[in-house]
C-alpha cells in the first residue's frame, strides 16, 4: 500500500513539473534588454497608450482631446464632401484626407504617391489611383515625398518628413523661417495642429461656416468647441483641432508586439521575438526608432533616392523635399535628412523611404545591412553615423523581417473609421472609378 501511495504521489509530482510551462528564454532575454534601454527601467516605457485613454496621449498646445473633437475630427477626415475647391468641377468632392491616408495601408497612400484634387480610382487598396484626364500634370495635388503614416503620430512633435511644422521643440530658433506655408507656425502651435491648418488650404478642403452647414456639422462643432466665440467656431484652426485630435488617437496598441509587452508572451513567433532582439540589439534600429511609438523628431540622410527618380508626379531635381531637414533650414549640415518615421503597420503599403525608393520590407533590411548610399547626391559627410554595414546574416535579416512585418503589425485599424459621413458621400474617395471600386454604387 505504502509503494503504491508513493508511485501515485511520484507520477502526481511529475505531472505537474511537465504542466508547468518554462520561462521562454528569448521573452527572458528580449525583457532584460527593452529594461536596458528604458529610461526608468521598465518595459512599460515602449506601451502605446489605449485610444480612449486621454490623460497618456500627448495633446497638442491649446487642443485638449474630448471625446467630441475625436468625433468630430473622424468625420472630416473622411468627408469628401470637404473638397469643394477643387481645380475643376470633376475634382469636387471626390477625395478626403483618407484619400492619401488609408487605415488599409498603415494610414499612408496605397501607391507610391498620394493623389488628392485631379485623381481618379481605388483599386483594392488605392494603387489604382491616376491622374484624371482634364487636369495637366501641374494642377494635380500631391507633393514631392512619399506621404508619412499617421500611426502613433501624437508622439510626433514637429511634422511633416522636414520638421518644419509646429513652433516649438525642433523649430524653436527657426522663427525667420516661418514664412510662406510654414507661416502658420506664428500662431505657436504643435506640429500636428500647424501642418493641419496649412494642410486644409493646400488639399483645397472648403471650411467655411456657410459649407459646414450645407454639409450638417455645424452641431458637432459646437459640440466640440462651446468655449469658442461662435463667430471663431468653424475655421480651420478648429477644424484643424479636431482632425489632430483624431489624428493623436491613431495607435497601433494591438500589434503583438504590444500585448507582448502587456504580458500576452505567446503572441509572438520566435522568429518574430528574435527579429525584435536584433531589433534593439545588433541591428541598431533602436538609435532612432524609440518609445512606444519606435519614430523619432530625429533627422538622418540615409542616401536613397528621390520620388522624381520612381515616376512620381509634379516633381524634379529641384524640388524642395527632395532636401528633406535643410529644404527648411537652408543649413548645408541638414541637407538630405529626413525625419525618422513611424514603422508600425508598414507591411501594408509596400513602399519605403520619403522617394518609395524601396518596395518591400526585406529590401529596406537589405539596404540598411549593406550601409552603402544608393544617391550620388547626397554628400558622404551628410550620411547618418547609424547608416553604415550591419553584419547581419541572411538569418538575421529574415528574423528582423519577420518582427518588423507580423510583430509591429496592428490588425484592426478599421476601428478608427466611420460607418458614415454626414455628406452621405462615398469615402475615402468619392470619383465615379473609385465608387466603382470601393463597392459605393
């Protein structure tokens, strides 16, 4: 009897043992360095706040985020209707900002350049788009660099792949600069809410009291704004408050990597926790992608190519953003440096760099490991000291990969859409071809 008590006891003990799960130790080692490189000590540092969670979420100067700016500011965003200053009468009310930020596509154009005002069609995830056959090339509106992902973008503090939008941080001593489309820094805000004011004009976006109220908005904003003078109430500085106070609740919190971080370690793969350990380890990327949001105000010529030289529209050699940091400061030191850039969700738009220079995720790890410029035009002495051989095996450079494609990758952006504006208009475009497209007709 007491041999039999024994062997029970024994096989109790060893089923037990094997139902307990062992310490992984890549999560092991993977935590104790994200605890190395937080400023406190704590992974939490690397969490994005949740969406709703105002308090966390950096707020721009005079634009607390409410629950009806978030609102307000999701429906302009997509509202097509907004477009009333078209070129032509083809080109009204045909596209929104969502035109050329598509959640399907990281919240960036699903072609190598955006189109707004004189473009037509969507495809599946907006590559169709072209050009509209009565407009000439110059009277299109897209601008010279690849537009940036608006993911995590409240951790942004002077916009645009330049900076030059917003008056303080980077920009404080560039105040003689502020001239032009960058003149709207005078009013002394953050990145976000500057670029969208200047942002509203040059997309040809109608905001005036009269077009809101032809459109049904009037009551949201004010809802939004009750504070404001009603005569100061529906402009494109509020406007702009409510887009970037939508804009700051665009957080890519359910990537893997993310409820990795919360304690979810099984999410990710093990090719995916060893790309991320080469991601903060050998590989360097974590000089300049940094916090939660892995985007820096940081600038770096990395010797790509231009977008004039991958068949981009209305752009040449001498065009401004070709010149990234120093087309703003006009400072020999920051020619061809480009601000770091969000990178979550990148697998969805499979273009790369300020030129859509590089067409997938495992040629921008390639380009980055082999450290030589591909652009003549940029000066050896400009090239980022990051910018130089990884030594990474083909191994390595899969497993960064795999980390930089499934890990960073937040599935459920369609979140942060609306079933509807208030136009009634189809969106993110509204062009016969893309209603066509997008199932509106």
């Amino acid at each position: 009897m007491k041999h039999l008590l024994l062997l029970t006891l024994v096989a109790f003990l060893a089923a037990s043992c094997s139902s307990d799960e062992l310490p992984d130790p890549l999560d092991i080692q993977l935590e104790n360095r994200l605890q190395q490189l937080s400023p406190d000590g704590d992974i939490r540092y690397f969490i994005l706040p949740e969406s709703d969670d105002f308090p966390a979420i950096p707020q721009g100067r005079g634009n607390p985020l409410t629950p009806e700016k978030v609102e307000l500011g999701k429906l302009l965003f997509y509202e097509t209707g907004l477009a009333a200053d078209a070129v032509y009468a083809e080109g009204k009310g045909t596209y929104s900002c969502a035109t050329c930020h598509l959640p399907t596509a990281g919240f960036m154009p699903g072609r190598g350049q955006g189109i707004a005002d004189g473009g037509v069609g969507f495809g599946q995830n907006g590559e169709s788009r072209g050009m509209m056959n009565n407009y000439e090339e110059e009277e299109i509106d897209v601008q010279g660099a690849r537009p940036l992902s608006l993911l995590n973008v409240a951790f942004v503090t002077n916009t645009t792949w330049s900076g030059k939008f917003g008056a303080r941080f980077a920009n404080e001593g560039t105040e003689e600069l502020w001239k032009d489309d960058t003149e709207v820094n005078n009013l002394g805000l953050d990145g976000l809410e500057a670029q969208n004011i200047e942002g509203t004009r040059i997309h040809r976006m109608r905001i005036t009291k009269e077009w809101l109220d032809t459109l049904g908005y009037l009551p949201l904003f004010d809802a939004a704004f009750p504070d404001f003078p009603e005569s100061e109430r529906y402009n494109r500085l509020t406007a702009s408050f409510a887009l970037s106070a939508y804009l700051r609740t665009l957080l890519a919190n359910e990537a893997p990597f993310q409820r990795w971080l919360k304690g979810e370690q099984n999410v990710m793969s093990e090719p995916e926790k060893r790309g991320a350990m080469l991601f903060f380890s050998k590989a360097g990327c974590y000089r300049c992608h940094k916090g939660g949001s892995l985007n820096s105000v940081e600038f770096h010529a990395l010797g790509v190519h231009d977008l004039y030289e991958t068949g981009g529209f209305n752009t040449g050699p001498d065009d401004i953003r070709n010149f990234g940091r120093g087309g703003f400061t006009q400072r020999q030191e920051d020619m061809f440096k480009f601000k770091v850039p969000g990178i979550y969700n990148m697998k969805e738009s499979p273009f790369y760099f300020h030129g859509s220079s590089h067409h997938s995720l495992r040629a921008v790890v390639e380009y980055f490991n082999r450290g030589i410029p591909d652009n003549p035009n940029v000066p050896e002495e400009n090239i980022s000291p990051y910018f130089h051989p990884l030594n990474l095996t083909d191994a390595e450079m899969e497993d960064l990969v795999e980390f930089l494609s499934h890990g960073l990758y937040d599935p459920n952006l369609e979140r942060y859409v609306p079933d509807a504006v208030l136009s009634g208009n189809c969106f993110p475009n509204n062009d016969p071809l893309s209603r066509a497209h997008l199932g509106c007709e």
